[in-house]
C-alpha cells in the first residue's frame, strides 16, 4: 500500500453564487507526477463534464499550466473549467489576490490567455477569462442540413428557419454550432438525439450544438441557451464557456444584439437539467471588427476531499 498516490482535490460550482447550481468542475491543484493514464482515469472517476489538472507552467509568463479532460479524453480549451481553477487557486491562497482585479496569464493546450480575478476584501467575487479571437467557420445553408440539425435536436425546423439568423460554426478556442430557435416554449421542448448529434457535429467540424434563444425566463438575461456535446461525452452541459464566448461574437457579429464597442450580453443555460447558471459575456470591437471576448461568472466552492490510489 505505500506505493499509492494520495492527492487533494476540489470541486467548484462555475457561473452561480448558489452550491448545487451552474456546472461542476473538479480540479487537482498540484499533479505534478501523474502520467496520461492516471488522468483520464482520474477524470473518468469524477464523471463530471471536466475535470482540471494544475502543473507548473513551461512559459514563465503563466502562473499555471492547465490540462483539462472531460471522462473520455483530453480537451486542448474550455471555459468553466478555466474559471473554476483561477478560483480554486485563489481560495487557497496559490493566487495571491490582493487588489479589486488580479490579471494573470494561464497556460493551456492552446496558448496563454488573460484571467482576471475580480476581488472585495481579498474575496473573488467573479472570474474572467479572455478567450482566442473568434472564427467564423461558415454558415448552414443547405435545407437537407438544416432539416438534419432540426431533427437531431426534436425540433420543427421552422422555429430556426423563421428566426431568419444563420446556424453557424463559430470558434473562440473551440468550434460550435450556433443554432437560433424562435421560442422558449421549443428551446425547452428539445429532446436530443445524441447520435444524430455526433453525426451532425462531425460533418461541421463542431465539438457540439449550441442553442438559443432571446425570449428568456430572468428579465436581466439576454440570451436563454441549451448546449449538446456528446461526441465529448456530455450530452447536455448545464453552462458552457467555450461556447458561449463563440456565441457571444455570433451575436454581435449577426446584430442579434445591439452592438457597442463593448457588448456586454448575459447568458442563461443550465434550466432544463436544473442546474440555472449565469454567464457574462463580453464582446469588444472596433469598426464592425470582434477584437476581444471574454466570459466570466461568479463562483462557489462545495467539496474539498482526497484522492487514493
């Protein structure tokens, strides 16, 4: 038994002030040690959408370098996930939070980006992280598609098609459908198809389906959503940072949202599988042109426990 790893780990609540709301992260602070394998094993054992794991970072400019894994593989960029460790980090003191905004560099599969940890009294009262600068991989246009995609997700495909907004793939870090729906009412009546899914997001190029709509149940919320992955293992994530970044830059972009220099949007996910989250979205241009997007949220702490094995 002496050759067996014992670990720490915890476990946030990302885009609500609420335990058992928004979507779960698990995340490992120090996994220096633990190879390939025990990773995903790890992350297999938690069963949560991601689980994060924290190594010293290889470009001295970051203050930690994040390797993220859903339960059936490794993920290269995610949002909650990010959000989530920053604040864990800071809970424990790692991060030295010390003025209203802390910005640091974190490092990931994909690069270094901004996080910024906004603090009163030295507690972090939301986390924000700057996201890769949007791609527009192409709108949907064929019918048959179109038909498909309705399908896939139980839906009539008139209540996208009279939205009169494009379905398109967008990416800040990893590519998503964006799919319009006309009413609550359907957003909420969608019962995915997660094999249709995976056929639809492999013929895209997508990592999963984002749906929205602009009628929404909290007057502040500009943007009521619902987000399929299962070709990464989660059929329905209850909030979504990767996507709603992409979402964020589809909706200045398409003028679905009136558009200021900076657009400030909130986004709600998470209601159908009772788990209500609120998303900041942040989307800053300059002439007609996305320079920047940033999501953020609010954050809670529910487990700290040990790992053995």
């Amino acid at each position: 038994m002496s050759d067996r790893h014992t670990i720490k780990f915890y476990q946030a609540d990302v885009f609500t002030s609420q335990p058992f709301g928004g979507n779960p992260v698990a995340v490992i602070p120090d996994a220096q040690g633990l190879n390939d394998d025990q990773l995903q094993q790890i992350a297999r054992e938690m069963n949560l959408s991601e689980t994060v794991f924290v190594f010293p970072p290889m470009d001295k400019a970051a203050v930690a370098r994040l390797r993220i894994f859903t339960p059936t593989q490794e993920i290269p960029f995610a949002g909650h996930p990010v959000l989530g460790t920053f604040f864990i980090l800071a809970e424990l003191g790692i991060i030295p939070v010390k003025e209203s905004i802390t910005r640091v560099m974190q490092e990931c599969n994909i690069g270094l980006f901004p996080v910024e940890l906004h603090a009163e009294d030295g507690q972090v009262e939301r986390v924000v992280m700057t996201q890769p600068k949007p791609e527009f991989l192409g709108p949907v246009e064929e019918v048959e598609d179109l038909y498909k995609i309705a399908s896939a997700l139980g839906l009539s495909k008139h209540v996208i098609a009279d939205t009169k907004w494009p379905i398109e793939v967008v990416s800040t870090g990893l590519p998503v459908m964006i799919v319009p729906v006309r009413t609550l009412t359907a957003v909420r009546s969608i019962k995915p198809d997660a094999s249709a899914i995976m056929d639809v997001c492999r013929r895209f190029g997508a990592n999963g389906i984002m749906v929205f709509t602009t009628v929404t149940v909290e007057p502040s919320a500009t943007v009521h959503t619902r987000m399929f992955a299962p070709s990464i293992g989660i059929l329905e994530d209850p909030a979504t940072g990767s996507a709603s970044g992409a979402l964020g830059a589809y909706l200045v972009q398409n003028g679905v949202v009136d558009v200021a220099p900076t657009t400030e949007i909130i986004s709600e996910q998470g209601y159908a599988i009772d788990r209500p989250s609120r998303i900041l979205i942040q989307v800053e241009s300059e002439d007609d042109i996305i320079q920047s997007v940033k999501v953020g949220g609010e954050c809670v702490m529910v487990v700290e426990g040990t790992l053995k094995f």
